[in-house]
C-alpha cells in the first residue's frame, strides 16, 4: 500500500521526457499525418524546460514540483499542447497540495483535477480524437483500482493500458478538435499525437510507481 | 531539406535578428520574441498585438509599424507563442486605452491568448478571432474553421481605425464586423517542410496539388490532379462565394501566395480570380497580390475576399508603414 | 512542373493581365507588352525606361510609378524586349528632355537595346549597362559581367534624380555612377523551370547548391555540397569585398530572394550577412530584404552591396510609389 | 549553272523552320547545359513570325522577302538570336537586291553580307562559341565554291558541312560571348547551340537549292 514518494513523482517526469525524446520523431510523424508536424518537437522543447525549471528551483514538495512542471510547459511550448498539459500539470499541483507524498485516493484525486482542467481548457468531448481520449479511461481506470484497493503502483498499471487502448482507439475516430479537425474524414486511419504523448505519460506513471 | 538556415533549432531566434537588422524602425525584444514599433503610440490609444506561430512571414512581424499592429508576438515554427510572451507584449503595448488581441483560429492560438487574457490582470483586452478559411466544412461541430487571409486585411483596416483614436468596445466592434465579412481558401502545389522535421509535411506527387490547405502545411480539403490556373482559381473562389455572397457591396481581394510561389503565377492567378468575380458581379475596390501570409516554402496560394462598405474603404486607404505594407506615407 | 499556369505560351500576356488588374494605377499596353506610369511626368523632365525578359518579377514592371521607372518593356521568359517594343515605349515615355535606358548586361538585351537607340530616331537617348555580378571571372576577354541586383537600387535612385528635373546628360553620369558603384553575388538551393520546358533547367541534388549564378537558371560559378546560412553568406560577400572595397563610405545592402525562398530565410541570411559586413567595417545605412529580381520559381538569394554618397542616400529616402517600393508617399 | 531562285529561297525559309521546329527541344537542351533554356522557343517563335509576315506581305523579290523575313525576327525573338539572324538577313536582302533570283556571285555576297552584319552586331571572335563558329566557315566555303565555278546548290552543300563542323568544333571552346560566358570552363564539352540552328540554317539552304 506504498504511497506515491516527492522522488517518484519527480522520476515520473524524468520518465516521460525520455519516452518523449525517444519517440519525438514518431510523435512528429503522427502530428504530419492529421495535424502540423510539430508535437514531438513541442513536448522535447517542453520537458525540457520543465526539468530545467525543476532542476533549478529544487522544489520539494508536489505542489512546487508541478507548479514548476506546469509553468514551464505553459510559457516553453504554445501550440495546443502548452496550455492543455501545462493546464494538467498545475491542477495536479494544487489539488495534490504542499506535501511530500501521495496516497491512491490523493492522486486519484489530483490526476482527476488535471484532467478536468484539460477539459474546461480545450472542451474536448470523448471522441473527439483528442488526447483526452486517453487521458479520460486513464484517470478513470486509476481511480476505478484504487476505489478496488490496489496500490497506487497497480493502479497506475491499469491506466497506462486504458490510455494506450485509448490512444489506438483514436484512429477509427474522425477528428472534431485541433488542427486534425480541418482534415474530416480524412482524419480517420491516423492515431492522434496528443493521445500518444499522454499514453506516454500514464506509461511512465506506472514505471515510475513500480 | 534545403534551407538557408543554420541549426534547425535556432531558425526563430536568428530569422528575428535580421529582421531587426533590417528594420531599425522597429524594436526587438529578442528574449521573448516581441516585435514593437520604434514610436510607440499616443498615450490613449488602443493598441493592436497579433501574434501566433512562425513560419507564416511577414505575418504578423511585417506588419507593426503605424496604421497596423502595435507588436507582434513570435511563436516557434506553426506554434503558437505562450501566454507569458502575449502578457508581456500587452503590458508594453498598452497606453491606457486597452488592448485589442487579435488571434487566428487555431487550438493553440485561442488557449494561450484565453490563458494570456485570464493571467493579464487589470488591462482591458478585447480578443477578435478570425475564422475566415472556408475550406473547413463540417465547423458546426468542430473547432471551427481556421483563420488565414482575413487577418491580414483586418490588422490594416482596424489598425487604422485605432489610429483614430476610436476607443476599445468600437474597436473590438469593428474587428468582429470585419473578421466576419471576409472568407479565404487555398491550395498548396507542394508542402512546405519545418526546419526541425527536415522532410515535407506531406507527400504530393508530381501530378497532384491539395485544395483546400491551411497555413501550417496540413493536408487540405481533397487531393486533385494538377489543373490549370483557370480551374485553381475555381476551386478556390467557387466555394468562398457559394459561402457568402459578396455581390452586394464592393470587396478588397487579396491573392496571397503561400511561401514558395513567384509574382508571376501570382499575378496570374490573380487576373482568373478577377475574371471569375467580374462574372459573378463581384466589385474588387482594392486589391493585394503577394507573399503576405506563408507556411513555410510550401508553393501554392490562397485567394480572400473581404467585403468592405466606405468605412472599411477609407481606413483601408488609410496611411501604413509597416516593412510589409506602406502607403500613403 | 508544378505551375500555377494554363498554357506554357499564354504565361507572359495573362500574368501581365493579371498585374494590369491589380494596378489600376497603372497603364498597361497588352499588344507591345508595356507598362507605363498612370501619370505621366512633368513636361521636360527625363523619362527612365527598362526591361528585359519576364521571370525576374517584381523586376521590371513593378518599379514603374512615382520616383522610379516611367515603363517596363516585357520580354518573353528570360529573353530580352524586341526593338519595336523598346521605341514605342522610348516615343511614349519621353517629355521632351530624353530618355534614360536602364540595360541589364546580356548581350541579347544589349543588342536590343542597342537596335532600339539606333533606330529610334530623334529622341536623345542615354544608356547605362548594368554589369555588377561578380561571379563572372575573367571578364574582361568576354560580353562582361551580368547585370543583377544593382538594377534594382539604381532604378530607384536615379528615378529620384529624374524626378528632381536633373537633365539627360547628368541622369547619364549619375546612372554611370551607380552601376559602378556596386556589386552582386548570387546561390541557387534549386534551379528554376521555363514554362516552355517543363522541366529544371539544371539538375540540383538534394545535398549540393550552385554558387554564382545569375537570374536566368543559368548554371553558376561552381557547385558545391550545401552548407550552412553562415557560410553561403561568406561564399557571396567574400567575393564581392574581393572585388571592390566598401569600407569607405556608407552602403545599402540588399538581400534579394529568388523567387521560391521565403522571407524567413531571406531575413536570417540577412543577419549574417550583416555580420560579415560589420567584421569587414562595412556600414550598412540603408537594406532591403525581400524578393526584388527573381529568376522564375528558383530557391535563392543573392547579396548586392552600393557604396552610398550622402546624394545616393538622399535619393534613396525620397519618396517613391510603384507596386513593389513605396515609402515617403 | 541553275541560279537560286525566288521560290527556292522562299523554301529555304520554310525548311529551317521545319527543321527548327524539329529540333525545338535539342536546341533548348544545349541551351539549357550552358544558357538559359530557351534558343529552341526563341527560334520557332520567330520563324513562325517570320513565315507568317512573308505569308501576309507576299512578296515578289528577294529584297522584300528577307526584309520581311529579318523584321519579323528582330520584332518576335528578342534576346540574343532575334538582332543576330534578324541583321543577317536583313543585311542579307539588302545586298541581295531587288530582284527574283541571285547567281552564285550574288549569292555569295549576300550571304557573305549577312555574316558581317552578325559580326558587327555580336562582336563574336572565331573561337568565342557562337553561331559566328558555323556561319564563319560555312559562309567562306559557300565563297569559296562559287569562286572554284561550281553551282550555288554544290557551293551550298559544302556550306552546309562546313558549318555543321564548326558546330561540332564549338563542343571543345571556352565560350567568350553571350550567356554561355558566364560558364567559363565549364562551358567546355558542350555545343553551342546558336551554332546549331546556324548548321540547319546552311543545311536548309542545301536542300531548297538541291
Ligand atoms: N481542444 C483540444 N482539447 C484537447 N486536446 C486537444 C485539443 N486540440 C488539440 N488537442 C491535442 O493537441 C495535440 C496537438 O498538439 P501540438 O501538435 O503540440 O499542438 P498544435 O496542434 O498547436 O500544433 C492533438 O494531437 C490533440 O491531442
Ligand atoms: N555576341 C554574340 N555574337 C554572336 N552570337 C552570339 C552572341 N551572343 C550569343 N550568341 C549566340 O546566341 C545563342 C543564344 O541565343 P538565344 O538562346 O536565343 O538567346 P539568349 O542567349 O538571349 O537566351 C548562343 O548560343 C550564341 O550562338
Ligand atoms: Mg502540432
Ligand atoms: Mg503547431
Ligand atoms: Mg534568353
Ligand atoms: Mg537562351
């Protein structure tokens, strides 16, 4: 019943910039396909910034932590991705509060506020092709296993698989938000970028909490 | 890729180093990307700032200067610049009057605006959003349908009006009047590649051009086999006036190409849309033909049609001196 | 070939229509190809006449207005004006006090030039040869240097000067003066497409670019694997500060685009070339950066650099009104 | 003995345009390698200019006929080759005469006329690459000919060779005029192309007076 430690939620971080870095090329070619060509070069930039901020302002609590996370990503990226995941980020931040660790139902509750934040910042509806489409089962499937009892750890497990089955659900989808949307029907076929970073980042969730 | 650039990564950063280079009127602010005029306006006055991605030059950097944009905010290549950037520029642009934002439709666009607008505090910010592209079908339902052409004449005509001293609700008032009479569409021969991808966005055959583009390289509406000057200019203005009719009053239409594309085929171009809105009963008051809103070195072009009553024709002929438009000074 | 055309052969007569189009304010004779100023000038004041072959808009026709040419006489793609064109627009043009004709150094331009002011009858004509490429080596035991980017720069200077009521003999000497006065140098990423071939005239690799060419696709100097922004700057101003020194006096810099390169590349190589002109002690007063004398669809850039004399730039900020440089009015 | 007549030199035109029109694409090669792509164009606009002014005008002599003819290409081609062929044959014509057929003295002052209008137009030097390196020689041997008392339709054909070989000659000079100039060294190794529609030009001559 390990709580969630400051370490691995800072590990966490760490985790998704180098799942980022290792698939930017493919999160490019994904975003040239329906959208601009950019996402894999946004998130880089992004984590980049975000551990750097964090590097420097050595925060050491969850809150500071993803008040710096959130931040950098905000005023280092733009695009779509900026305001949305920097928008996670910070609702994560203040929901989780000024403490050192999390238990299942705090995080349940803090990845649930930065999913709602997502939500009332780019109105994404399910289906609409959208990184919410993997984040929504994500933060849903975590707070499903911890209402069950399980660890934050297994947790983590079962909404990083219900982001990734999000993720390639979105290919069947025709896309209704972001710049995918100006394509129709020809969107369907293609899975969307945004979907796959925030699979990547449910991932290293659960690598970070193993 | 074949660019005149050195590091892909450093293509922003160092494209706005000439650009100040070359236009000492202006100001740079090269930590955050700011484009401000050199003489910045009365005190009273509202003020004008654009801004959105790179990639799209001389949008929005050619066009501060007086009679336009008070500042231009960049973002990287086809990104939207963040809300930090867009406060800062607000802040320095202000004169007491307030601000007008002016955002093309574009996910990203819109939420760094909204979050610049919410974070920006007591400065009064009216926000137009040009939606003009009428390629997008389906918008109901959607995010809407992109801006593109629109926003270039909007910054002139309401640039000027500011200029007047009209305050910031006649302002904002004028800036939706003209972002909803106009509509745009248009059509790549070839994409156009980002620094930091280093291959085109997507692939076009030697026998095929997209119709129905935006200015960030996406694909378009459809894929067609390539067709004369004649049948593009066609496919670009039927479905602008199938839109809206623009029969009722006189328009200012712009020919605008897309980055790669000479005056030539421009021009060119131009004469068919004319030839088409002649037979239509389209009345072209004014007329713009030229690279004024790109996507990268992607060849096609794109044609707007704005409808425009007297108001609207004087401010249009209002004094300028931007890099990228000047007249009457 | 991936054109916004209809016929290969039809591409001069509906571009010129479509420019006719967008210019009102200009007259645009469509049997002799000849685009004259709406306004004709003062009574005994020297007209400024040019032309060559099409391809290198906005050059010729887009200089025509105000403080600049008086016409344009369009050749077909990339060959000269024929005699009869070049008398006509002589006849047309001239006031009574003469007439300048501003020639681009090829030899086909040259000849006709040469039949047209043989020709022509009583009018006094005056004529400068623009020949400031310096990417032609060994000029002296051949037709000479190209003319290129000097062009640009001495129509708007000397059409100042014209402008002032400056007499045919001292409009000869000032136009001497200019042509040589400065120097060009230009690289190819990509070689343009003739309508009426249909394909590249040469055939670029992905990894290579041609350095010294001039604004007909011709091949150029050498070929080279392609480099940096920094270093093709170096590979264009080294061998104009070679060539002449400019450290003496004030100059104005233009960084003239091909015709597919956008201003964002355009802008960036800019900015080296500033710094190599700030390390070398050469002053930039005045620049120009944008698409001034093309060569069809090719990516590029050239470099022009003018010593400048306090007249030179006096004539360079008076005001001036034609399609592609405006300011001052 | 037959003298050149009318008709035959009216043919003579009509054939190098078949032949130019022809080799349009040939001609824009060689152009293309070491100009700029477009001899091939310049030279069928023009011959159409020409057939069509000469159809219109009808003349009855051989002065009218190469005025119409040298006119109609100095006011179609411009460039390099419209003064160049359009001073040949006007020069051409005027030393011809106004007349309905030239003997081989006649013919060979004109055509020698021609040439010295070219010369004194381009200033080409033999051995500068231009279409002076086939109109040279093919104009001397045409002379030469005529003075050895053979026929203009034998005086012609050795012309014609002679001028063909001062074509192929051009391949291995360093161009010193025109565009090709520009090209320095790297001009070597290729024809140029004003030699070539100068090499059809004597060929054209050669069989109307076969
Ligand atoms: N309104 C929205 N709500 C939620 N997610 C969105 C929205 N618009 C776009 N996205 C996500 O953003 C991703 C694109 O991000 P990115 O490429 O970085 O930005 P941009 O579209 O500005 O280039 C899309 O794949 C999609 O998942
Ligand atoms: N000064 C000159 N004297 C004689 N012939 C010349 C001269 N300059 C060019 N030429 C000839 O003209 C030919 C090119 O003609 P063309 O391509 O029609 O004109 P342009 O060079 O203007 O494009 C060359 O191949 C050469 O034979
Ligand atoms: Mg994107
Ligand atoms: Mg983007
Ligand atoms: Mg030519
Ligand atoms: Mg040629």
């Amino acid at each position: 019943m390990a709580n969630a430690q400051y370490a691995q939620l800072r590990d966490w971080i760490d985790r998704w910039e180098a799942h980022l870095i290792e698939q930017r090329t493919y999160l490019t070619e994904l975003d040239s396909a329906i959208g601009d060509g950019d996402h894999g070069t946004n998130m880089v930039r992004g984590l980049a910034a975000a551990s750097a901020r964090a590097d420097a302002e050595v925060p050491e609590h969850v809150d500071d932590l993803f008040k710096a996370v959130g931040m950098a990503i905000v005023s280092s990226v733009g695009g779509a991705s900026g305001p949305l995941y920097g928008t996670f980020f910070l609702r994560f931040g203040a929901t989780a509060g000024h403490v050192r660790e999390l238990d299942g139902a705090d995080l349940a509750e803090a990845l649930g506020a930065g999913a709602s934040g997502v939500a009332q910042r780019g109105k994404p509806e399910l289906g609409d092709k959208t990184m919410f489409d993997a984040m929504s089962p994500a933060v849903g499937a975590f707070a499903a296993a911890i209402a069950r009892g399980e660890t934050p750890s297994t947790a983590a497990n079962s909404a990083s698989v219900a982001a990734h089955a999000g993720r390639e659900a979105t290919a069947e989808l025709v896309a209704r938000k972001g710049r995918a949307s100006y394509l129709g029907e020809r969107s369907v076929g293609h899975i969307d970028p945004g979907a796959t970073s925030t699979a990547l980042l449910f991932q290293s969730l659960a690598e970070a909490l193993a | 890729m074949k660019k005149l650039i050195n590091a892909a990564d450093d293509v922003l950063a160092e494209s706005l180093a000439g650009f100040a280079a070359a236009h000492p009127e202006l100001r740079v602010d090269h930590v955050n990307r700011i484009v401000y005029r050199g003489e910045p306006k009365p005190h009273g006055t509202v003020a004008l700032l654009s801004g959105g991605g790179t990639g799209h030059e001389p949008l929005h950097a050619g066009f501060v200067g007086f009679g336009m944009l008070d500042a231009a905010v960049a973002g990287e290549v086809f990104t939207s610049p963040t809300p930090d950037q867009i406060m800062e520029a607000t802040a320095r642009v202000d004169t007491g009057a307030g601000v007008l934002h002016i955002v093309k439709n574009y996910t990203g666009d819109v939420m760094n605006f909204e979050m610049a607008a919410e974070l920006g505090g007591s400065i009064p910010v009216e926000t137009v959003v040009v939606a003009d592209d009428v390629a997008v079908e389906d918008s109901t339902f959607t995010a809407g349908r992109r801006g593109t052409g629109v926003t270039v004449l909007l910054e002139k005509i309401v640039g000027a009006a500011a200029e007047q001293g009209r305050d910031l609700a006649e302002i904002g008032a004028l800036a939706r009047h003209i972002a909803t009479s106009g509509r745009s569409m248009g059509m790549a021969l070839t994409s156009g590649t980002l620094p930091a991808v280093g291959k085109p966005t997507f692939d076009l055959p030697e026998t095929e051009m997209e119709i129905g583009v935006g200015i960030h390289g996406e694909p378009g509406r459809r894929r067609v086999p390539l067709a004369s000057a004649r049948e593009v200019a066609e496919m670009l203005v039927e479905p602008i006036l199938a839109d809206r009719s623009f029969a009722a009053a006189p328009t200012i239409v712009m020919l605008n190409g897309m980055g790669a594309t000479p005056l030539i085929e421009l021009y060119l171009m131009f004469g068919e849309v004319k030839s088409i809105l002649d037979r239509a009963g389209v009345t072209i008051a004014r007329s713009l033909v030229g690279d004024y809103i790109t996507s990268l070195d992607m060849a096609g072009c794109s044609v707007t049609i704005l409808e425009a009553d007297n108001d609207t024709l004087a401010l249009w002929d209002a004094p300028v001196a931007t890099p990228a438009l000047r007249w009457g000074m």
